[in-house]
C-alpha cells in the first residue's frame, strides 16, 4: 500500500464528497463517493452517518475490496459492498457515487427507466437510464449491499449495456448511483448531470404524455460529439 | 427550575429555530422549535409572530407543561398546547418542530397519508408518514391548539403507531409536525427529511400514477440498518 | 408637500422593492411596489424598468393620485395607474406590490382563483385569493392600467370582498397584487405569503384532484388567530 | 480586425457567459454565448467544454462567419456554426444564447411551441415561442450544427416570424436559443426570461389544460408597451 497515493486519494475523495452536498445532491450525512488506487487493491470512501459541516479528509475509510476496514478510526459507508462490487467487475471505473437527489430517487421510486428525450441526455448517457429489477427477500435478508450490487451487473450483462456508455443506473425503489472512468470527481459530476436530466424528463413527460422517445440518429450524434475516437467536444481533440 | 440548564435549552433552542429558517423550511415568523427540560416540567418555546432576523435565545419562552407562561417577556407560540400535549404523552421526546414547508404541507392539504415508496422515506419513518382526520368544529371553536395534540395522539393510538418509529405527523388541511428523542435539532434535521420525503413522493406519484408502496422487506431492512439493536449504519455502533 | 416625509418613503420604497428582489419575486427589472404619503396625496413608486442592482433610493419617483409626475427625473411604473387608483378608493392602503412571482402568475394565467386549501392560506387570506374578469378589447386599447384598477375594484364590490380581509388579487392573464394597510415593506411580505400559498394550492391540486376546499370553521378560526379583536397570535396582543 | 474591438468584445463575451452561469441557467460547461464585431466579419464565442470556474477572458474564442478559427488557442463551442449563420441571415442581431435551462429544454423535449397563456410572455416574445422540426437523418449525419441553423432559419421564413420581434426558438428534442439586436448580455436576459416564461406555462397549463392562449388584444398591448414607436415602458421614451 502506497501511503502517499492513499493520502491523496483521501483528500481527492473527501472533496469529491463535498461537492456532492455544495451541488445540493445530499442533505444531512446522506450519499458517498468513493475512489480506487491504481493497483485497483484499496477503496476509500466516506465514512457512515458523519455530518459534511464536520468531517475532513482524515476521517475518510480505506478498505480492500473484500470489504475490510484496512485503515480508519471510522466505518465506512454502509453502501460499500455495492461499490466495491462495481469496481471488482469494471476494471476501468476510477469513482463512484450513490446519492439520494430527489428527481433521480422519484424515477427510480416509481422503477421506471429514465427516458431519452433529448440532446442534454444523449450528450451523457447511452440510452435510457436504467431502472433495475425489485430485489428479492431473500437478497434483501442476505448481503443486501452486496446484493444491489449484484441486482446491478445482472442487468447491465442481461441487457447488453456497457459501463462507459452507461455511467448511470437507477437501483428500484432506492435511488442512482453513478460512476466515471476519469476520477471521483467526475462520476460526482455525473450525478448532478443525472439530476437534472431526470428532472427534465419528470417535465417533458408531463407536457407531452404520449413522447416516448428523442430520434434515435441524434442521439448516435450527440453521444459521439462528446465521446469517442471522433468526438470534437471540448478541448481533448485539439489538432 | 435549574436556571442553568434553563439558559442552555434557551440557546439550543434558539439554534434549532434559526436552523429551521436556514433549511427554508420556514419564512417570515413561520415555524416553531421546542426543547424540554430534564424533569419534563419545563418547555422552551419560540415566541409567536417574532421574526427569525431580529430574534435573539433570550426572546425564547419558558412555560409549564399547562401551558403557564413562567419566564419571559414575550407571547410563546399559538402552537404551544400542541407541543406540551405530545411531551406530556410521550416521555421521550426531547424536541418538537413544527413548520409550513411546502411539500409536506400539500400532502397535508390534500388530506393524504406520504406513502412510502422507497429506501429515504424508510430510513427515516416506519411507514407511511400519516395523516391525522379533520378536527370537529367543536375541537376547532375549543381549545384548538389543545384540541389538534389530542387528534394527533388520538391518530396514534387508534392505529398503533409509535411515536419513535414515526416521528412526524401531518395534520389535515394544516400541516407538519415532526419530534425527536435526541433533541430539538435532531427534529428539525426530521423536518428537513420530511420535507424531502414529501417532495420525491410527490414526484413519484406523477411518474407513475399506479404505484402504492415500495417492497415491505425492503422497508424493515433500510429501518433496522439505521434503528434498534441491528442497526449498522453511522459511527455509535462501532466495535 | 412634507420634504422629509417624502425623503424617508422613498428610502421605504426603495427597501422594500429590493426585498422584492431578494425574496426572488422579481427577476430583472421587473414588479414594482409603491407607498403613499399620510394626507394621501403623493404615492412614491418605483420607476420604470430600471434595474434592481443599480437603483438608489433617489431615483424612486414621486406622482400625485393622478398620475402626474411631482418630483423625478425617471418616469415611474407603467402600472402608476392601477396603484393609484386601488388608493383613491381604499383609505387605509398603505403599501401596494406587483409582482410577477410563477405560481401566482400561473393560477392567474389559468385564470382560477387560488382555493383555500389550509391553514397556511387562512392565517392570511379571508377565502380563496379572487381572479378578475378578462379585460375587454375597449379597455385594453383605452387606459389600460387604469381599467386593470377599474377590474380590480368591480371584482372586490361586486364579490363584496374587503380589502383588508384579502389583501391580494389575480389580474387574468397577467399577475398578482398586493397591498397593506400597514407598510409597503408588509405588502412585499404578503406577495412572498401569497406565492407559498400558490405553490402549495399547487401541490394540493395534483396529489388530491377532487379537493375542493378546507373546512369553513378551520378557516374562520386560523384567520381570527391572526387578525381583528380576538387574535392572539403576536406579541401585539401581549396583557 | 480591430484589435481594441476584439478585446473588448471578448471582455463582454466573457461576462455574458458567466452571467448565464450565475443566473443557474448552465451547470457544468453547458451553453454558450457569442457576441460580434461590429463589421459583422467576426464573432467572439465560448471556447468548447471549459469550465465556467477557470475560464478567463482570454480564453474566448474568434471565428470568422464561415467558422475559420481566428484567434485561440482554443476550440469554439461546438455550436459555433448555429450561431454564426443566424448572425449572417440577421443583420441586426448583435448576441445570441444556447442554454440547458431545463423547463426551456422540457418544452424542447416535448416537441411543442410554449403557449402565450400571459402578459410576462407577451411583454417580452411576440407570440407563442415557436419549436423547430425535427432534423432529418441526413441533416444529422451531415454538417449537423450548420444544419440546425438551417432548420431555426426555416422555420422563422416559413411561418413569416420576425427574428427581433421573437428572439427565442425550440430547437426541438435540442434546447433554446435566443438573441438580441442590443448585446450579448441582453440575449442572456433573454434566456433568464424563457425560462421564467416556459415554467410558469408549464404551471399553467397543469391547473388549466384546457387553455389555450391568453386574448389576442392584451398580447399586442403588452408587446406594444414595451417594443416599438409607441413604447411607454422604461426610460428610453422620457419626454
């Protein structure tokens, strides 16, 4: 273990956590973000239940990724199997995020995909937001956390849908998490992405009841503006 | 009386109250916060119609819990019979909160119970948030304050609910009231996630009209991770 | 003409069109809120589409009740008129605001009147929050600010409603005023009251489509708490 | 190329672009705001995918009308070619606006022109805000953002509408753009006002789904009284 890296790492996730709550994505000690170091051996994450006006980035919780409390004074967030779960099987995530925002938690509240309506939402998700299955008593009785982990590969490999294209997954009746192959940081700034594409669906949808979905040649183009080898978004592909 | 514990229920008090206004959950002299004594013989309440800008701890008021003003020079809020009927019944609560914030208060209007659709609303509250009946006219023309306690007690025992599993109440066509067994600003955080509750109920209902309830085993599981013996999430229970 | 007294209601003016602004109830150089000397001869009012951020209270304007300019160097409201005449004809107004705040706008554009759905509304509003008639074609064309007035007052008369009972109206189709028999500052207050109370009214509306109206009795008693000889809300009413 | 004016235009540019930041009209690095020369030969742009925290002034990008790269370091917004077709074919326009504002977008979403349900849009869009078409395949798979100029400019030839008279447009499943023939900082004003006038239809036509437009007459009066010979709104016009 790389202290130095794991020091960094601390701070970097510690403010990725309070972005979150500046971008008003949590109330009270509510939501996480975690980051992975580059041996992809250790997790850090916020701790559970402590106050975002209180904590530093001291109180932020290594773990391995079989959920062992490596170094901290603290526990780590409750949702840490879900997250360690995601990072095992998608070697390219670099942060991941679970957030309680509200249009978000509605669409997933009420287990329905988020649908494509527009350009906002094709510039940053692949396709419908998924809403995953119920799970069952029997997971919930067991690894819970785990478990929503697990509800969330199998409908991602079920349905074809790749983690880079999809950073997004709405867990039924629970709530979003996001995630990005750049850093904490940016998987941060995917929820709040998520929120207010979330919110303008919740809108769009009580406008126009009978949309069902933006056309799907946009979408195509306004995904490949932004990602990909001939995305010419941003300042990346600068010749 | 022990004057000093006095003086610091005053200024937790205080605090809670400006907390209040600081989540938006209360404008102009909206709202009320109160705190108990350790004997359960005094109550620290806000004055009425005083404003939160101008409002220092000293403004706050002293009474019995018959409602007998013992310290101050200022009217304590309307609501005060309301509160000291829930502390006279409840040996637990340390804090009582009531506002006017606007999702709750619709809910309220509506005369609906919050249903619980999903894992914020069962992190919190133990079932549906409920919804008191109309008061009589009788109740109302009576001593109302007094009267408006009683419905909510009445609510509670007639469809056995507790008090700490469910620690807020809408009553019809007026509003919120939400108690802590921690503090004053532990219910006014309660405020807070009501409120938040409220809203994404209100969401999910528009997105999906059919919905009733989210999984009961989904319910117990996100109650007991963070209430009882089981309870795994936070810091207290650290081995 | 009282030089001072004119110098200390502009700076009233002045403040309470900023609070205006803070309470988010005017974007850009919109509303306007004006105030009226005590022989009632000279109102001072906000000029004409000038810009929150670099107002001063010099630039407020001063007209006398009918509509000529006394004392600036700006022309003042468009809305001079209306303001003017809800004055002439109400001896105990001394503050009036318009506002184009969303939700009061949108019971206006719908052309409803705001129900009286709780207790939020009674504590300020004696019944549900009246929308006028359309203006005709002839009073649009001919002098259309006075006619707004003219409205107003055949709607109050014939609807035999008191303005200080109901301190607010909706102009169909366009937006809300308010007014005070107090201050200009508690006219500003009332528009922030009466926007919760639309967005309440809102809420209500979708979760409950069949609520016509809170009880008759809850109604008089939350008003009576507040207002006339046996309020005992405040601390005005202190023994 | 005057190099004084250049300066000076980026400085304005800048500002405007941070204006729609701070009006919360764009998170991230969404949206964009150009301004142009005065010989019309030069349009100052938001470089592409910069965040609105770090971006300086220097930062802005030049392009000359047929989208060569003058000045930078940096790429221009992506939508740089909408932007300077719409300033070819309006020779009066000196700004123009594309936002994310998310009842504008909803709208957009929906597919549907934002009704004129009131005085807050007639005073400041000459009729309902009007919705593109969709593009087709082709347009999309071609010069994509030349083509969406393509498509706004159509539409306003094809249904006879006047470019200052209605300075917005639906980019439909896209978003809003606007303009001024005044500044850059006057087309986000603009943007703040859609905004505000797509969410109070939205409002509105979710209390009253069966209204349709507010009367034809208010509509010329609001407009009228703000635009045009006989203008009486603001200062502008003092005799």
């Amino acid at each position: 273990m790389n202290k130095e890296e794991i020091e960094l790492l601390k701070k970097e996730v510690f403010e990725a956590n309070l972005l979150l709550h500046n971008y008003k994505l949590a109330i009270h000690t509510w939501g996480n973000v975690s980051g992975i170091t580059k041996d992809r051996k250790y997790m850090v994450i916020k701790p559970s239940g402590v106050s975002y006006e209180t904590m530093t980035y001291k109180d932020m919780v290594v773990v391995d990724l079989d959920n062992n409390i490596i170094d901290s004074k603290n526990n780590p967030s409750t949702d840490t199997p879900t997250h360690t779960l995601i990072y095992k099987n998608n070697p390219k995530i670099k942060g991941i995020v679970h957030t309680h925002s509200p249009y978000a938690v509605a669409w997933a509240q009420a287990g329905k995909n988020i649908p494509l309506f527009g350009t906002t939402h094709a510039d940053n998700f692949y396709g419908p937001v998924p809403c995953t299955r119920e799970l069952s008593d029997e997971e919930i009785n067991g690894e819970y956390e785990h478990n929503t982990g697990l509800v969330i590969l199998e409908h991602f490999i079920k349905n074809k849908i790749d983690f880079s294209a999809m950073p997004a997954v709405l867990v039924k009746e629970h709530g979003p998490f996001t995630w990005s192959d750049k850093s904490s940081k940016s998987a941060v700034d995917l929820a709040l992405t998520l929120e207010e594409v979330a919110k303008m669906a919740f809108f769009t949808q009580i406008i126009n009841p009978k949309k069902i979905s933006a056309n799907k040649t946009l979408q195509e183009k306004h995904y490949s503006r932004k990602h990909g080898v001939n995305s010419y978004y941003g300042q990346s592909n600068k010749k």
